[in-house]
C-alpha cells in the first residue's frame, strides 16, 4: 500500500529543520534524510526549497553552519542550532500544537 | 551584529560565499547518487536522477542568493550603476529632465519656505497660539476705531479670559545724544508688553510694574536692529543717557533680534513717558482712542470664541459707564482674533496663489519628465523585451527602471535645493510687503526634508509611468521595436502633453491678467506731477511746546527758506506725502462730516472724507490742476473764513451737476465751518492702482493741526538734489531731524512693489510651463516622427510631397495643443476668480487676455511640432524602408 504524501504546509519547513537540528548538528542532505525518514516518508522535503530555507534560518541567526568532516570521511557544510534558535523553535512548537488542536477539535478526531 | 557580518560577507567575500553553495550543492548530490547506486542504480542514472532533485542549479543558487539581506543592496547598487550609466549616455534626455526638475522643486522649495515660515511656522513669541489681538471697529466698512485708556483699563480689569491685556501705539519722537538729534520710531507700550509676548531681553532688561511710575524715571529698551545699525552692537549701551521729549531716558535693555510686532520700532518706552497718553485730560477722555494696537494672552484652555463674547461683556458695561463716548458711533463692536492670523492676512491670497502655480508647475515638469521615461522605454522595449525572454523578472526590470527615475529626481532636488536660496531671496523682498514675519523665513531643516520628499515623490510618480504602459514582450520582439501597435502608450503620452498644455495655459491666462492689470494701472495719471518732487519729514526740536503755533510757525519758517536754497523751484508743507509708505499702510481716514442744509438723518450713513492738511502753495508744487474756484493762499489765516478745496470725485459724489463752490460743511457738528472754494483734480496719491476717494484739503492755520512733510518741486534731478536740500535744512539748524527722504518718483515705483513683483513671479512661472510643455510637444513629435519614419518613407516613395507629410505631422501636434489649450481656457474661467483681489480694473475673464494667450500659445505651440517636423524632410526613403 503506497502512503499518501503531503506537501509542506507554508512555514513548517522553518519548524521541521530547527526541531531536526535540535538533536545534532547535520547537513543539508542529511536534514531531508531525517525529515523523509522520521515521518515515515509521508514528509519529502523539495531541495529546491530546503537550500534556500537554510540560507534564511542562518541570515535570521537562528543557525550557523561550518565545515566538519562527515561520516563518510568528506568535507560537509554542517548547520547548527543558536541560542535565539532554541527560543525560536520553542515558539513555533508552542504555535504548531496550538495549530494542530484547533484543526483537529474541527475535524473532530480529537 | 551577526547581521552586519553577515552582510559583509555576502557583499565583500562573496568567493567564500559561492564557493561555499557550490560544494554543499555538490556534496547533496553525490549523497544521493551514493544513495541511489544503493538502491540498484547504474551510475550513470544514480547521478543523472541525483541532480533532479536539485532542479535548475543556477536557479535554485540565485533562490538562496535572495535569502540573503545582502542582496538587497547589491540589487540597488547594481540598479544605480546602470542608471547613472545610462544617464551618462544619453546626456540630453538627463540634463533636460534633471534641469526642468531643478526648476520646479526649487520654485516649489523657495515658495513652500515663504509659506511655512509666514504660516506655518510657530511665532517666535512663548505659546504663541495663545496670543490674540483685540479690535474695535466702527461702520459698516468695520474701519479700526482704536482704544481709549479707559476702554483699556476695563478690558485689563473686567475681562475672565486673559492672563494679560497690553496696549501698543507708535510715535515718533526725537533721540537727542551728546552731537546727534534722530528721529526714532518709538513704541509706547504697557510694562508687561515684553512678559506677554514672552520676549526675554539680550542685554539688560524689560520693562518692570516699577518702570510704570513717574518718580522711577524714564526708560528705554533698544530694538536689536537699531542698536546694531545705530550704536554698532556696544554692550556698554546698557545705562547710557538719551534726552527724549526734553525729559533724559535711560537705556535699561536690548532685544533679541526676533520680529517685532506689532510694528518695527527703534526704542520702546512705557505709557507715562508719552506725552499724548500721559495728558491727564486725555486719560479721562473716553473719545481720545489714540492706542491703536491692543493684545492679550489666553488663559490656558480658553478659546477665541468665548474671549470675544467675555470682551463683548465688558465693552457693554463700558458703554454704560461712559456713554459719551459712543454717540455718534454707528456699528461699535469689538472683536478678538489670533495674532498669527492678524500679521498674516494680507499675505494669504498672495501667497497661496503663488504656492499654486509654483505646485502646477512642478506636475508639469513631472509630465514632462514622465514622458520623456516613455519616450525612453519605447527605445529600451527591444532590450527589455529581450532580457524579460530571458528571464529577467517583470518586478525586477520596473524596480530598476524606478531606480533611474529616483536617481533622476533626487539630482533635481539637489540642484533645485541649490536654486532655492537665489530665488528666496526675492521672494522674502516680495513677502515684506505683506507681513513683517518675511524676516522669519529660511531654509532650513523642515524645509530640506520637504524638498527631498517631493523629489523622491515626483521620482516615483513619474518612475511608476511606464507601469501603466504594458509591453507586450513577444510582439517587441517580433517588430523588431518598431512598435506601431501600442496604442496605449501612445494615448498616454498624448494625455500627459495635452494635460501640460492645459495647466501651462491656465498659468500663461493668470500671467497675462497681473500683466493686463499692472499696465493699466500703470498707466494711470496720478493726477500731480511726481516728476522732480523730493519729499522729507522734518522734525523740529521743540518741546515743552503746549500749542501747535511754534510748530506751525517753524514748519512755515522752514519751507520759505528751502525755496531760497539754488535748485528748489518751490516748495510746500503737507501733512502726508502722496505715495508715502504710512499713507498706504494705514489707508484713507474716514472723517465724519456734514453738509450745510443736509441734516443727518438717523439710520442713514454719515458721509466720511479722507483730509489733508495743506499749507498754501501746495496744489501749485504738486501741479495737481484746479478745476473751478481757487487754490489755498495766504491770506487764509487763524482770523479769516475757514476754507477748503475739495477733490472733483468728492465734487460728483455730493454735488452731482452743481457747483459746490461755496458750500458750507462742518467736522464738528457746526461749532466749525468750512466754505469750499476750490474744485482741484483727483490725486490717485495710495498708488496708481487705487481709485481715488473723496479728498479735502484744509488750510495748516484754520484745522487745528499742522504738517511736517516738506515737498519740493527741484530743478534739476531730484536725487542729486536730496543731499543739497538736506545740507541747507541743517545749516539752518543742525538739530531739525529729517527722514522719510524720498523722490515722489521713487514712492511711486514703491508703491506698485508688489503688483509689479507678483506679475514678474506670475510671469517668470507662466514663461517656465509654457517652455516645459514646448519640449514636452517637441520631444513628443520628435518620437512620433522617428517611430513612423518607416511608415512616412513607405507614403515618400509612393509619391506623397514632403511637404504634404510636414502639414500633416504639424496638424497632429497642433490638435494636441489646440485640445490642451481649450481644456486649460475652461480651468481658467474657473480658477482665474481667484486672482479678482489682485487685478485691477481687469476682469478675470478679459478678452483681451483670452485672446492674446490664446494665439501665443498656438505659435509656439507650432514652431514646438515644426522643428522635430523638419526631420521628416531628412528621410531618405530608400533608408527609411531598409532601416530593421
């Protein structure tokens, strides 16, 4: 049975990044892994989109990036969480469950 | 701060930046050609698929470029080096636009100054909006009545509304130093005339309660502009001793150079020191309304209204008080009206009026501006065309356009703030002849912000044009840009010219009536011969002086021996010179009187006469003509038969068909009368472009009064004369002060200043549209030639006369004009109405006007489409036809 895929909502990809920066740093590649994999391949994230969104998070300052070495041994550009990244994401999770509840109370599955 | 970094990295190590997106992009796909080959891909594929993720990579890079605020400015930079280049490559096009903008935001700039610092600038007096000047008028004509102490000392005791009442008249008196004697316009003020207005003094101090007392001795205050120009700025002024009305004053302070109101004045001085205001008799004299300025400040929170309605209370318990003094008066009423308002209200019309054709010419220099963008965006549509094919944003090609526009305009600006000092210096000239705020006005920061702001206004009205003119890019490119098809754009530059010749003609209308109106009055006779008459004030250093027989008979003394000085023909005594600037300021007096056998009848309006107070020989210097009876002579004395020669307007006026020689009138009620014996020629003597009044001249020795103003017929120059004359008075007696020097001649030209100086504005604005507009229907045919060059060929070839093609490209400009113009004459008979206050013995529909405008108006309407014309006779129609 194929599982149906849904598009990103306007704003959650902010959201989806920052919250997967929160466990380790990682890079752009590895970001979209996680996101796919995470949710269970419902979420695919377009990297037509995903670089872009990265430039924005680091020019807000909510993450800054760096090169490391990768687990395969290369040269990777590695993005991390800031200070004002944490309080950032802890906004737009607070936002996201409030927004979640009142779809759902209208949908009536809660 | 990471901002900051952040943006500098982007703009100034961009390497690192690009280099940077290149390797991630980079490593994101070999992971996924990786993860692909993992998943059974040959490599090949595995590679091909990785980069499909990604997309366009030029794109996708460009996307991340944008995320950056770096960007942002390196657009703008981008957009301003393109601009100024294509600026630079097309000279003309910016040097017009750039100068037609300086024009009109420099004239906008000057005049927007003159307004805001006469209008809209707070008084430099403390809380000046709470500030209000009291009247009392009487009449129907609302003539000022003035004050009386009493009327005074009630409205400061009973009124509920002010925090303080002063009073303020003007006299003249003599300063005598240790080896000078000058004649000082002196205010005669309340002691808290200072506090009210909130003046704090710059050396010493104002007036105290205690300088209101005798006993304290008599004081001065110094205004800044006399102690700078008469004692060179000496602080040690402060303490020195001065003999005025033969009693010494003592300086006790300077101001601080802020405008003086409500009339410029040399020294101040309190009431008791006046001699007219201080005379016990005149105290007690509720008729005596000598004070013709009374002021006061609001209590906190009070209005206008209610203060005019607590005065009007108070004058009705004064009428009740006093009731002598308010028989006889028709009309009494007293009023209250902000003092920014009352030192402004000749200035409005004249102002307001200016500030609307300096605004119209501004649009029209905008229009201008905004077709010429047009014109150069039909050049550019190839090139835009090309780059929006190319995938140049539709948002990104209009930004850029609009950043040239601002470019253009904000240069204008600048230039225009340059312009604005040269021409404000006229302006403040003009403005002073109106309100003694013109001091006030200069370009400063309010002014600088306003002029920036229109610039960029005008930039991104202008900028926004070519928005409404779409292109279609496909077609641009087929046609090769020769775009005959957009009709659209093309009716857009045909309404912006048509819209400029229309305000243009409105404005060249305005000009032509001050024009009409100042030649008219202009050539008005004024009645006398002004040719070769110097006018002078003299001043006799009498004093202690109770009766006015020492002043007539020094004034008499006086102008017999200036009529022995080499080079007077003759001279003669008045009291006000004609065309003198007190005369046109304070306007004709309405003296009431009445007719022997025509008693008043109640409710009717008693007859008012504006007089003179002449002395024998008068009408002879001025050679203002008689015209029945006789002239002043002096045989009229104290003991003979009070006599007086009347004008021919006041002749008509009273005695249609009918000689008035002979008849009797009376001043005071029949206690005097007077018998006219002369019918002399009207004197337009408040400025030619006054009509003139009822006139009467009394002989100095009969009225009760006497002049000080000498005239004197010379003959030679009058100019060269003035020093001699003075020399001879002053050898006579060093200390007869004499001012108010003048030429008649020179009077005159003053007293038409500000007719003659609005016309010139009026003019030099209407000649500035008519000029913008010229080029705007110039470089309108210019293009429309050039675009139907091809087409223009085509009709050559087949046969058609050049000439026949010259007519036809002259007609197209001609109907745009011809519309503009018919659309502008219908603005004019509306706005035009406006001008009526300032035109005289002209209507503001005047035919004469219409027509002569209208005809100017197709002439340079035509030579404008007859010069991009002529280049229709330089096309070879073989290039035309070959030309793309």
């Amino acid at each position: 049975m194929a599982k149906t895929k849904s598009d990103l909502l306007q704003g959650t990809l902010d959201l989806l990044i920052l919250r997967t920066l929160e466990l380790e740093p990682m890079h752009g590649w590895g970001i979209s892994q996680r996101i796919q994999q995470i949710s269970e391949d419902v979420l695919q994230v377009n990297q037509g989109s995903l670089y872009p969104a990265l430039h924005r998070l680091e020019e807000q300052g909510w993450i800054t990036a760096s090169w490391k070495t990768s687990e395969n041994n290369r040269q990777a550009r590695y993005y991390q969480l800031t200070k004002k990244g944490r309080d950032q994401l802890a906004e737009e999770k607070a936002n996201w469950l409030r927004l979640s509840a009142a779809v759902a109370r209208i949908v009536g599955v809660a | 701060m990471g901002k900051l970094r952040s943006i500098f990295r982007y703009l100034f190590r961009r390497k690192h930046f690009e280099n940077d997106i290149d390797r991630e992009l980079q490593y994101h796909i070999e992971r996924q050609t990786e993860l692909n080959m993992h998943h059974g891909m040959p490599p090949a594929e595995a590679r091909r698929q990785a980069a499909l993720t990604i997309g366009g990579m030029e794109p996708l890079k460009d996307n991340c470029r944008d995320a950056r605020l770096g960007r942002a400015i390196e657009v703008l930079a981008q957009d301003l080096r393109y601009g100024l280049r294509v600026l630079r490559k097309n000279p003309g096009y910016s040097l017009a636009a750039i100068l037609t903008l300086a024009l009109g935001i420099g004239a906008n700039t000057a005049i927007f100054s003159l307004v805001y610092g006469v209008f809209l600038r707070p008084l430099p007096y403390r809380d000046g909006a709470q500030l209000i000047v009291l009247n009392q008028t009487v009449g129907a004509d609302k003539d000022d009545a003035g004050f009386s102490p009493i009327e005074i000392a009630a409205y400061t005791r009973q009124n509920h509304t002010m925090q303080g009442v002063v009073e303020h008249h003007q006299m003249s008196f003599l300063l005598m130093g240790k080896d000078m004697a000058e004649r000082v316009q002196t205010s005669v003020v309340s002691v808290n005339f200072f506090d009210v207005l909130g003046v704090k003094p710059l050396l010493g101090r104002t007036f105290l309660p205690s300088d209101d007392d005798r006993r304290a001795g008599a004081v001065l205050v110094m205004s800044y502009k006399y102690w700078r120009s008469h004692f060179h700025g000496d602080t040690s002024i402060v303490g020195r001793v001065f003999t005025m009305n033969n009693i010494p004053h003592t300086v006790i302070g300077v101001l601080p150079p802020v405008p003086q109101y409500p009339a410029e004045s040399d020294v101040y001085m309190p009431t008791w020191q006046c001699p007219a205001r201080s005379n016990s008799r005149n105290i007690a004299n509720v008729n005596f309304r000598l004070i013709d300025v009374v002021f006061g400040r609001l209590k906190p929170g009070v209005t206008v209204e209610r203060a005019r309605a607590d005065l009007e209370v108070v004058s009705r318990q004064t009428q009740a008080a006093h009731p002598e003094g308010y028989t006889g008066l028709s009309h009494f009423a007293v009023t209250a009206q902000p003092l920014k308002f009352d030192l402004t209200r000749h200035a409005r019309t004249p102002f307001l009026i200016l500030l609307g054709v300096a605004g119209f010419v501004l649009l029209i220099a905008c229009a201008n501006v905004a077709n010429m963008m047009l014109a150069r965006l039909l050049k550019l549509e190839r090139e835009l065309a090309l780059r929006s094919a190319l995938g140049a944003g539709r948002g990104r090609l209009m930004h850029q356009l609009l950043t040239e526009s601002v470019l253009v305009a904000v240069s204008g600006g600048l230039l225009g703030l340059l312009v604005a000092p040269l021409a404000l210096r006229v302006l403040v000239g003009f403005a002073e002849e109106f309100t003694t705020r013109a001091a006030e006005v200069r370009i400063d920061g309010p002014i600088q912000i306003f002029a920036l702001a229109l610039s960029l206004a005008t930039g991104l009205l202008f900028g926004l044009a070519p928005a409404f003119a779409r292109w279609d890019q496909m077609e641009s490119l087929h046609q090769g840009g020769r775009s005959t098809a957009n009709r659209g754009r093309q009716t857009l530059r045909a309404a912006l010219v048509v819209a400029q010749v229309s305000v243009s003609f409105v404005l060249l209308i305005g000009a032509g009536l001050m024009i009409r109106s100042f030649s008219k009055a202009a050539r008005e006779d004024p009645g006398f011969n002004p040719a070769r008459l110097i006018s002078m004030r003299a001043s006799l250093p009498l004093f202690r002086q109770t009766s006015v027989e020492p002043f007539r008979k020094g004034i008499t003394d006086l102008a017999r021996q200036v009529r022995e000085v080499a080079g007077v023909e003759s001279a003669a005594i008045t009291s006000v010179a004609p065309f003198a600037k007190v005369l046109l300021a304070q306007g004709p007096t309405h003296n009431e009187f009445e007719i022997e056998g025509q008693p008043l009848v109640a409710g009717q309006p008693v007859p008012t006469v504006d007089g003179r107070v002449v002395d024998f020989g008068y009408f002879e210097v001025m050679r203002q003509p008689l015209l029945e009876g006789r002239t002043l002579n002096d045989h009229d004395t104290e003991s003979s038969l009070p006599v007086a020669v009347i004008n021919s307007t006041m002749a008509r006026h009273h005695w249609p068909n009918q000689s008035p020689i002979g008849r009797r009138i009376t001043p005071d009620h029949g206690k005097t009368w007077f018998t006219i014996v002369g019918v002399a020629g009207d004197a337009r003597e408040y400025g030619l472009d006054h009509k003139t009044l009822d006139e009467i001249y009394t002989p100095m020795r009969q009225n009760g009064g006497f002049g000080n103003v000498l005239l004197v017929r010379t003959a030679g120059d009058p100019r060269r004369m003035i020093p001699l004359v003075e020399s001879a008075i002053h050898k006579i007696n060093p200390y007869i002060a004499l001012d108010q020097v003048s030429t008649v001649e020179d009077l005159e030209y003053e007293s038409m200043a500000s007719p003659r100086l609005m016309t010139i504005l009026l003019g030099l604005f209407a000649a500035l549209a008519v000029l913008i507009s010229a080029s705007g229907i110039a470089a309108v045919m210019a293009l429309t030639v050039r675009q139907r060059s091809h087409e223009l060929g085509i009709r050559m070839a087949l046969g058609a006369a050049r000439r026949s093609i010259l007519a036809m490209v002259v007609k197209q400009g001609l109907v745009l004009a011809g519309t503009g113009a018919m659309v502008g004459a219908a603005g004019a008979i509306v706005l035009a109405r406006l001008l009526t206050a300032l035109l005289y013995d002209t209507s503001p529909r005047d035919l004469a006007t219409f027509g002569a405008v209208s005809a100017l108006f197709v002439g340079v309407a035509a030579i404008a489409c007859l010069i991009p014309a002529m280049q229709v006779t330089a096309i070879d129609p073989l290039q035309a036809l070959r030309r793309d």
